[in-house]
C-alpha cells in the first residue's frame, strides 16, 4: 500500500464503531472536520 502524502485528500474507508453500527470517513464529508491519528498498540516495537 502506498503512503498518503502529507496534505493529501485521505481515501474513504469505512470501520466498525463501539455502538455496534459502522462509520465511514465519507459520512462527515462537509459536516465536519476530522482528525485521523494512529496509535500503534502499547508494547509494541514501532
């Protein structure tokens, strides 16, 4: 897979939420902002 560039347009995706439905990145298109952060699990060697 290849990286997004910084400033980039992020592609839709779309995950599973903790109340049970799914949210895609699309669905807040020209509603709101939106922060994508990765965290990467604790205790691992990244």
């Amino acid at each position: 897979m290849a990286l997004i560039a910084v400033g980039a347009t992020a592609p839709d995706f779309t995950l599973d939420s903790h109340l049970d439905t799914t949210v895609s990145l699309s669905d807040f298109k020209g509603t709101k902002n939106v922060l994508l952060v990765s965290y990467p699990l604790d205790f691992t060697p990244t």
